[in-house]
C-alpha cells in the first residue's frame, strides 16, 4: 500500500515540487497551505508521515507541529520539518515543538525521499 | 507536470510575493507596526529564496538571503524600521524585482546597484546585530552573521547513502561499538529505534544485543516510556561521522556513545550474546509508520505481550502488523474523505486559468448576443402581435444573456493595483534621480477593470507619472520656498463612475506653466501669436501633436515622446484624458476608460444608407438643427450655433466618402461629441435608429485598418455595421492645421 504524506506549505511553487517528488516516488500527497488547513485536514488524511515548511501565515510550522501532536492519534506520527531556516536555533524550536527531522531547503528531491524512508518503516 | 511548468509557476508566484513584499514595505513606511505586516514581508522574501534555491538560481538566492537577513533583524526588533531602513528595503524590493525577472527571460540587472544594495542591507543587519562572539556563550541564539552566498553559514549532516561511500575510514572496515539508550522524548517526537537500527544495519555488518534490564513488572509499566537500550557491534567501512549521522534527527533525544574498537580486541569483551538483526521482519510493516511507540490502547496491549522479548526485530514488526491492519482500514475510509476535504478546501480560492481560454468564452458569448439578436429580430418580423410564447421566451433568453455576458466579462475584470504598485517603483526611481522627495499616494487600487485595459494602461501611466515627477513637483527647496511641504505628494486614484473607470494623476507641485506653453506652441507654429486662448485650452496644448518642451528634454521624460503618444493611447483603448491645473497649487490629470474592450454602448445611425455605430461614451448629446443656427464660416465650413456658442459641423457622410457633397444638416441630426483637449464637434448623421450595445469586432483582425472606423459589429439583422472613430473623425475634419480651431474655439 502507498504511503499517504501530507505536506504543508504556503508556496505554490513548493507544494507543487512535493507533489511531483513524492508522486514519482510512490507516496500518496495531500497538501495544506497552511497550520490551520493542515490541521483541518490531517484527520481525513490520515498521513503516515507529515512534511512541513516553518514560516507560513495564520499558523506557522512550529504551532502546527504543536497541533499534531497534541492530537491523540498523529502525536507519534513522524514530522519532518521542511526549511531554509537551517540556523540551529530554528531546528531547536522545530524539536522542541515535537518535529521528528528536518529537510534543509534548497530543496532536493533526493534528500527528500531519503528523509521520509529514515523515518517510517 | 514538469520542472518547467512548476517553474513558471514559481515566477508567477514571484510576482505576487513581490507585490506583497512592496505593499508591506509601503505600509510599513506609512507607520504600520503589525508584526503579521512585518513577517508577511519575511515571508514573501523567504519564499522567492526557497523557490529560487530549489532552481539553483544563485544569484537570486543570494540577494534574497541578504534581504531576509535583514529583515529578520527588523522581524526581532533587532532593528526599527525607519524611513531610512525602509528606503533602502525599497531599493532592495525593486533589486529581487530585476533580479527576478532576469532569472525569467534575462532582463536587465543594474549589478553595481545591486552590490551597493547588499553592502547597505549587511550594514542595516550588522549594524544592529551583535556580532556572534559576543554570545559565544550562547551560540543558539546568536545570529548568523550575514554570509551572501551560502544559507547562514549551517551545513547540514550529509545522509544520503551516496555520500556513505566518499567514506574516509579505512576500506577494510572497522569496527564501532556503539551504545544507544532512547529517551522517552525520541519517541514522542516521532521518531523510532527500530528505523534507526534498520539504517544503521545498512551501512556495515552489525549484530545487536537488546539491554532490557531496566523494564519493570507488567502492571508498572508505562506504555510510553523508553525501557530499551542496545549496544550495537558495527564493522564498517564508514567513519564515526557518518554512523552519527544515521541519528541526527534522534541525537537530542537519545544517550548515544560511538567507540572505535581496537581490531584485537572485539568479541570477548562482548558480556551479552549477539542477536542477529532481523531486518526482513521489519519490512512487513512497511504500511504502517506507527511502528513506534504505542499511540493507542491496542498497541500498548502489543508492548506489553511482548515484554518478554529480547528482540527488538520481533516486537516491533509484532506491533507493526497490528498498527498495519488499523491503518489499513482507517486510512481506506480517510481516503475518499480526504479527498473531498481536500476539493472543500479548494473552494472558494482562484483557480488559473489561460487567457486563452476566457478569450475564446467571451468571443463566444458575443457570437451568443449577436446570434441572440438576430433570433428576436426575425421573431419580431414574423410575429406581429407580440404576444406568443415564443417572444416571450426570447425576452427571457435576452436577459440570460445578458447575464452571461456580465459573468464573462467579469472573469477578465481584475484589480488595477498591480499597475498601481509598479508606478510606486517608478515615482521612486525618478524622485531619487532628480533629487526630488515624493510620496505617492494610491486609492482604489481595487477598482476592477477588463485585463486588456489594465495592460495597456501601464505604459502610459508610466510616462505620465515620470512627468509630474519630474515637471510636476518642485524641488524640495523650492517648495520650501514656497511654503509648501518639501516632500511632494502624488495621488494616483481609481474608481467606477457610470459604466468607467476614472484614474486621477494628482500632484501637488508647482501646476503648468501656462506662460511656457503658450510661447512653446506659438514657437512651434501649433497656435497664433495673438490667438486669445482660455487657460483650459493652453493647458491642453500639452497634448497636442508637436508640442514638445524641448528645452526641458531630461533623461527621465524626455524620451521623446510626449503628452500627445499618452493621449493616443489612452484613445486608442476608447478613453479620454483631460488636465485641470492650478498655478502653486498643481495639476490633475483625468483618465476616463471603459471597463471593457468587448463590448460597447453604441448609438445606431444611418449615414447616406450605411449603418454606423457611434460609441455613447462620445456623445454629449444630440440635436435637430434648425436652419436658422446653421452658419456658414470660410469656403465651406460650416458652424453650429448651440446655446449662444459657435460649434464647427462636421459632415460625417462627407469625411468618410460615403458622398461627394455635404448633406443639408436641417435634414439630418447633429451629434455634439466632445473631442479631445476640449474642444465640441457637431457631427452630422441622417438619422438615429436606436441605441444598443454591441459586440466589438475588429476590424484589423478581420480585413484591415480604415480610417475613421474603430471596429466593426454584427447587428441583429446580420449586417456588419462600423463603428465610428470619432477622434479620428474630428482629426481628420480639422485637416492639417490646428490653428483656425483653436482660435474658433476661443470665439466660442
């Protein structure tokens, strides 16, 4: 069965980037704009594995990642934060807030996919 | 879709982000202090960088990453956005711009300006910022200092497996024993010992020994804690650095020791027996990711029946094919769900859609109104007596379509802002080069008026706006001078008035020298030395053919062309400019245009036995000449006195060769047109049929350009009809000179 990956991003140009990666590689993509709308939509999504930008408007990356896992069924989903925010102050809020890894912009196809297989079985 | 696709995307999105990051700029120098402002700059700047990085556009990125960097320190109030700040953030807007669009199609990019620009922007973030040894002590808060070319000086951990075999260890491998103890946190972040070992199995030879000591009784135990630890034999080619980078995401979260072992000395130190790694058992749960910590009741149960296992391989694709069956019915229900989550979500956003295609609608539905017309007429001339269903069904088929036009035509409608926010730009650049401080003021950027208007109106707005700052306003110590406020303000406004949109240019600078003009258009032969003009007329000299202020030709609007191309062109899209000045006090520029170009209020006349659409717009009203106001003025030109003023009569039959001797005007009717600078034409015409709107067809598309006619349309009963040129038709009736109209014009 494919992997289902969810991935939130505001730039049009980046979700439209995770969506041909993931689809050439299998994966199964839904996509959110935002904190918010991936909250709204994580429920029906069911993803085994969430990919995310950090600075995003209404709710950014850091306060999604806090909404997954407060949510008693994705808390231990793996959360792989996507960004150019590669400063080490960045990387620690996004742990702090529960992100399981990271993917540093520029963003790589390759790298990318190799991040998701390290982290789901 | 392609790379190629998603990169026009990318610069699509480009020009909305900067858009966004001028508009932000711009409130931000109004005194808008609203955090969401200041990251929605962030952001818009932040963006252009991850998209361009993800293209390997390297200068962009580089420009973009200075610009974030300082605008992260405005973000953390590590500095104030003053004005200063703000221009220079401004230039920096204008810089990605080209940046951008050279990126695009390799326009033009003024690289000495942009270098100056990063210097100032690393200057604004160090200025402010604490060089980073101040706080060595505390290196996670302190910033990156500025660095253009690389992403704030971090380099991740490499891990793809390629980069595995640039190894620098010995090639006969060596061996590791490493220690790794989770914490409860490395599996509440997500991540999992069991993947973790699975990668690590994938870089050497490894057996595994699983410390389970520290598991308490079953009923003590709590589902979510980390009761494992493993210590790991690993023979690899690899080095340390690379065995740590299998636990970069898990560092943090887990006690991790990596030690190089001496190659005598392996086995017999070993207390536990090794295990061999099961990894195929892992695989099998493949479809599930939860294989980590128990996230539900079910799973917990999984945990504790497996208490007694000293395999991590089993218990964890145990608790894998559990998770497996769950998921795999959740996630067949989610999916039909999610999908439809998904299209709700989508509504009520824009979609994208070609041109192309809108185009082709709306030239469908005028075929649609056209062929709608010509139905009723022959209805009409069939049925009499008017009240059979089928009419009454036309009537409802009328309004439909009506309808349908509306709703296509406001497909096209898009908000005059973007033309606005480019002129910012342009107000800025100018001011800055002629010395001058000038704010512009917009209004009603979101007026809404057809795509093609928008277009076009660009260029001369463009020129008009490089006018008044560079005639317009005074320099600052002039004003001064005059009592006024050193920074000149420009108002550019937008707004609906009857079925078109009005575009204001005010400024508030030193107004048109009417004494100039006057001498300039006497110079170049436009009036007579001793024409007695009023001060409307000379100020719309500025608009005539010919008049060129020569001896104020400055790099930035005397381009050689003048007032008389704008005006042109704002004619040629079907508006109307005007001026009103006011000495010391400034000049107002006024652009009528209509809100389409497909369609036109037109009024039907007949014009020796040819049927002519005069646009409405033109119009100011119509009348029956009586012979009595009819006068004869020269050879044979003939006025039209109306209301106690004198108004020159134009025999449109005539101009366009319909006949070869004017027509007596008591005959026909007059339609009193305003022409451009002013001046009222009457023109004559046999007779009016009606009023309706059209569909415009143009002519050049179809056959060829012919003098006098604007377009074409297709009338109810199938005929062509042409539609009148009207500035053209007054053009062409005043011959080549200008003179005599002008002083006829001061009689009146």
């Amino acid at each position: 069965m494919k992997k289902k990956v969810l991935t939130v991003d505001d730039s049009r140009t980046i979700r439209n980037m995770l969506l041909v990666t993931l689809n050439n590689a299998g994966f199964e993509t839904v996509q959110a704009e935002d904190g918010v709308e991936g909250l709204e939509v994580l429920e029906d999504a069911n993803p085994d594995v969430i990919v995310t930008d950090i600075n995003m408007p209404r709710l950014d990356g850091f306060g999604f990642i806090e909404g997954v896992r407060r949510n008693e069924k994705y808390r231990a989903v793996p959360i792989l934060v996507l960004t150019t925010e590669s400063d080490a102050d960045k990387k620690n809020r996004a742990r702090q807030a529960g992100a399981t890894g990271w993917i540093v912009k520029p963003f790589d196809p390759a790298k990318l996919i190799d991040a998701i297989e390290r982290v789901t079985a | 879709m392609d790379m190629n696709e998603i990169k026009e995307i990318f610069f699509q999105e480009c020009e909305e982000q900067l858009a966004e990051l001028e508009s932000g700029l711009l409130k931000l120098n109004d005194g808008d202090r609203d955090p969401e402002t200041v990251n929605a700059v962030f952001r818009a700047v932040h963006s252009i960088k991850g998209g361009a990085g993800a293209f390997g556009l390297d200068d962009l990125v580089a420009f973009a990453h200075v610009f974030e960097t300082t605008l992260d320190c405005v973000r953390s109030n590590r500095l104030e956005p003053t004005q200063d700040v703000l221009k220079v953030m401004l230039k920096s807007a204008d810089v990605l711009a080209d940046l951008t669009n050279a990126a695009r199609d390799g326009g033009y990019v003024d690289e000495a300006r942009s270098r100056s620009l990063v210097k100032e922007l690393e200057a604004l973030a160090n200025g402010e910022v604490p060089a980073p040894a101040a706080k060595a002590s505390d290196p996670v808060l302190a910033p990156a200092a500025p660095a253009p070319t690389d992403d704030g000086g971090f380099q991740p951990i490499p891990f793809s497996f390629d980069s595995f075999d640039e190894g620098e260890a010995a090639e006969d491998g060596q061996t590791y024993e490493i220690s790794f103890r989770p914490r409860r946190e490395l599996y509440t972040k997500g991540n999992e010992a069991a993947l973790l070992l699975r990668d690590l199995s994938r870089i050497g030879e490894m057996s595994i020994n699983c410390d389970a000591g520290s598991l308490p009784e079953f009923d003590k135990m709590d589902p979510e804690e980390a009761y494992f630890g493993w210590t790991i034999q690993l023979t690899t080619a690899k080095s340390e650095d690379d065995i740590r980078a299998v636990f970069e995401f898990a560092e943090w979260d887990c006690d991790l020791e990596i030690k190089a072992q001496e190659a005598s000395a392996t086995d017999d130190e070993l207390p536990m027996i090794p295990v061999p790694f099961d990894l195929a058992a892992l695989d099998e749960g493949d479809a599930a990711s939860e294989a980590a910590p128990p996230a539900n009741a079910a799973a917990s149960e999984v945990v504790a029946a497996a208490e007694t296992a000293t395999s991590v391989s089993k218990m964890a694709a145990a608790a894998a094919r559990v998770e497996k069956k769950e998921a795999a019915a959740a996630s067949a229900s989610a999916t039909a769900a999610a999908q439809n989550a998904a299209a709700a979500a989508a509504a009520g956003q824009t979609i994208r859609v070609d041109l192309d295609r809108v185009d082709r609608l709306i030239n469908l539905v005028g075929e649609l109104v056209i062929n709608q017309a010509m139905l009723s007429q022959s209805v009409i001339e069939n049925d009499t007596t008017g009240t059979s269903s089928i009419n009454m069904g036309l009537e409802e088929l009328q309004q439909l379509t009506r309808e349908i036009q509306d709703s296509v035509m406001a497909i096209r409608a898009q908000p005059v802002k973007p033309v606005f926010q480019r002129m910012s730009r342009i107000v800025r650049e100018v001011a800055d080069m002629v010395g001058k401080s000038i704010r512009l003021v917009t209004e009603g950027e979101n007026t809404e008026v057809d795509k093609t208007v928008i277009d076009k109106l660009a260029e001369p707005l463009t020129h008009m706006i490089r006018n008044a700052v560079d005639h317009g306003i005074e320099t600052p110590e002039k004003r001064e001078a005059a009592g006024k406020d050193p920074e000149g303000t420009i108002k550019l406004t937008a707004k609906h008035r009857s079925g078109r949109i009005v575009i204001e240019l005010v400024d508030d600078g030193a107004g048109i020298n009417r004494e100039r003009v006057r001498q300039k258009a006497i110079d170049n032969d436009l009036i007579a030395a001793d024409a007695n003009l009023t001060d409307e007329e000379i100020d719309n000299l500025i608009f005539a053919p010919g008049f060129s202020t020569a001896d104020k030709i400055s790099d930035i609007s005397g381009r050689g062309v003048g007032m008389d191309v704008v005006k042109r062109s704002i004619q040629a899209l079907g508006g109307r400019i005007s001026i009103s000045s006011r000495p010391g006090h400034g000049s107002t520029f006024t652009m009528s245009l209509p809100l389409t170009l497909a369609v036109l209020d037109g009024m039907v006349v007949t014009v020796a036995g040819q049927t002519l659409v005069v646009p409405l717009t033109a119009i100011v009203e119509t009348l029956q000449p009586e012979a009595s106001s009819i006068h004869s003025f020269g050879a044979n030109q003939r006025l039209i006195s109306i209301r106690n003023s004198f108004c020159p009569l134009v025999d449109v039959g005539r101009i366009l060769n319909f006949r070869s001797s004017q027509a007596n005007p008591v005959e026909g009717v007059a339609l009193l047109v305003e022409s451009e600078g002013g001046g009222q034409r009457a023109l004559m015409v046999d007779a009016i049929q009606g009023q309706r709107q059209v569909v415009i067809k143009s002519l050049e598309a179809n056959y060829t350009h012919v003098p006098g006619i604007a377009a074409a349309t297709i009338l109810g009963d199938g005929r062509v009809a042409l539609i009148l040129d009207v500035d053209a038709v007054v053009a062409a009736s005043r011959g080549q000179s200008l003179k005599p109209e002008m002083s006829l014009a001061a009689t009146g």
